[in-house]
C-alpha cells in the first residue's frame, strides 16, 4: 500500500473513540520494528521524522525512499503515514517535494497572527497535494532535538483560530511534555482539553508527548477527542536498556555477537513491545 494522508485514519479513530499512535524513526531499526508490528497488530500507523532525526538518517528524501521501500518489500497492507514532527515553515517545503504524506507545521512559537498567516498558506498546498496538516497551538513542553518547551496549556479561542483554517489535526497544549515527566508534573489539564474540544467541534486532536502518561489518562484523553498521540521517548528508553543488557551480559564477546544485526536485535524487539502495547492501550489493534 502507498503512502496515505493521515486525515482519514484519524477522522476514523475520532469516531470510533480511539488513536493512532505517531512513533518517531530514527533509523532503519526503528523504522521496520513499527512498521512489522502495525501489519502484525493490523492497526494504522503514523511515523513521525523530527527535522533533528531527518538529517541524522541523510535527509528528508532518504527517509522517504527508505519507508517506501520497506513498505513493498515487508509487503506493509496497513495504513502508513509518513508524517513531518514539529517541522518550520522551510522544513515543510522540503518534506512536501521528498514525498512526505502528512505535515506538522509548528507555528506554536510565533505570533498568533504569523502562525495563522503561514497554517493558512500550508492548507492550500497541502489540500491540493492530497496531504494532511498538523498544527500546534500552545508551545508543548520538555525538550525534543535541542528545542526546550514549557508544557503550556493552549487557549482554546487561539485553537479555534487555527482549526478553522482548515487543518486536519490540531495539537493543543495541555500540560503535556516531550520527554520523561517530572515526578511533581500535576498530570493533563482536561479542563483545557474539554475547552479546546468544545471550541473545534469535529477536530481530531493530537496528544503530543505520549511517553510516560499513566493509561488511565490517555483512556481520558481519548474519550475527550484526541486522535493521535506521539511516542518518542518510550521507543529509545526500551531500545538503549535492551541493548546495553545484551552488553553487559558480555554478548557481543561471544561467537559473531559483534554482528550489528545481533547487538542490535533485543534493542530492535524492545521497539517492537513498545509499540505493540501502545497500541494495545491506544485501541487501534484491528483498525486497520
Ligand atoms: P515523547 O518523546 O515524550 O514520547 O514525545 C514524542 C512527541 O510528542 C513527538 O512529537
């Protein structure tokens, strides 16, 4: 199956009151354990490439080719968006012409007035190309690729602003951070989550910062309109602990387990667990 938008698989999580995780790839591991684990689980999925990991893994047209590639020749059925994480306006540009099917434009830091202004230029690309379109509104937390955020909660008129632009997904601020969450974090605002939803109607909303919410909140979150909810952290944290078990357990001495397709195959598994209880916990298991 090619590329799809995700406008679609999301207007279908919002009505069946679930979501489709967004899991970041940071290179080929990373890419066919979340791939091999949404065609075993039959669920939809969204990789998520930030501008930080899109050069690490040799550019935006590298990535692009690369997931393609694996989708025909892992003979992925699934749907599979490939999705630009937290992009500026050029970086946006650059995932369009590399062949991306979904676009995050980041706007949370600038003026409301400019973050309009540059949303409502992407929706007329982006609709004629067939693509989908994240915005955010309200800066979300913790740090991600250098960026440091305070984790505020969104004004709800500020998210109807921008949701009328017509983008196909709306990340708004609701205390939510990247990262591990402090142990004094006071947990998701649902006041302002119950605020945006009421503001943007039909809105799929996206849950940015998935790593380390307790269950019962996403299950909240959820049944209050979040659509997609984007784990990062989670994959890396279980991928270096798996590997630096094999480590120290003296593996990579023993026989050929200094083959990179040995040291790195409980890190790969961890990736896969990872992502198959997300999406257990997320409800889009048989989705597909
Ligand atoms: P975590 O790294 O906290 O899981 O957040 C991921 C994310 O929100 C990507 O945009």
């Amino acid at each position: 199956m090619a590329l799809v938008s995700a406008k679609e698989m999301l207007e279908k999580a919002r009505d069946g009151k679930y979501a489709v995780g967004q899991f970041n790839i940071n290179n080929l591991e990373w890419t066919k354990s979340i791939l091999q684990t949404a065609e075993e689980l039959k669920s939809p999925v969204i990789l998520g490439v930030s501008e930080g990991a899109g050069k690490y893994m040799a550019g935006f047209k590298t990535v692009a080719n690369m997931v393609k590639g694996m989708i025909e020749c892992l003979e992925i059925t699934v749907p599979v968006a490939l999705h630009l994480d937290h992009g500026t306006y050029e970086g946006c540009y650059k995932c369009i012409d590399a062949g991306f099917s979904s676009i995050m434009f980041d706007g949370s830091k600038l003026p409301i007035e400019e973050n309009v202004a540059k949303t409502k230029e992407l929706v007329g690309v982006c609709n004629k190309l067939g693509l989908s379109l994240e915005a955010e509104v309200g800066a979300i937390g913790g740090e991600e690729d250098g960026v440091i955020g305070r984790g505020e909660c969104a004004d709800p008129d500020e998210c109807k602003k921008i949701a009328d632009l017509g983008v196909d997904m709306l990340a708004a601020g609701i205390g939510n951070i990247h990262g591990k969450y402090p142990a004094d974090w006071p947990g998701l605002s649902f006041d302002t989550l119950a605020a945006v939803k009421k503001k943007v109607g039909k809105m799929p909303l996206v849950l940015h910062g998935g790593t380390g919410i307790p269950t019962d909140m996403i299950k909240k979150a959820i049944s209050l309109g979040v659509a997609k909810i984007n784990v990062n952290t989670e994959c890396q944290l279980a991928f270096t602990a798996a590997t630096r078990k094999y480590i120290e357990e003296g593996k990579d001495l023993v026989g050929k387990g200094f083959d990179p397709r040995k040291l790195l195959a409980p890190g790969t598994q961890a990736i896969k667990d990872t992502v198959k209880e997300k999406m257990e916990i997320f409800g889009s298991v048989g989705k597909a």
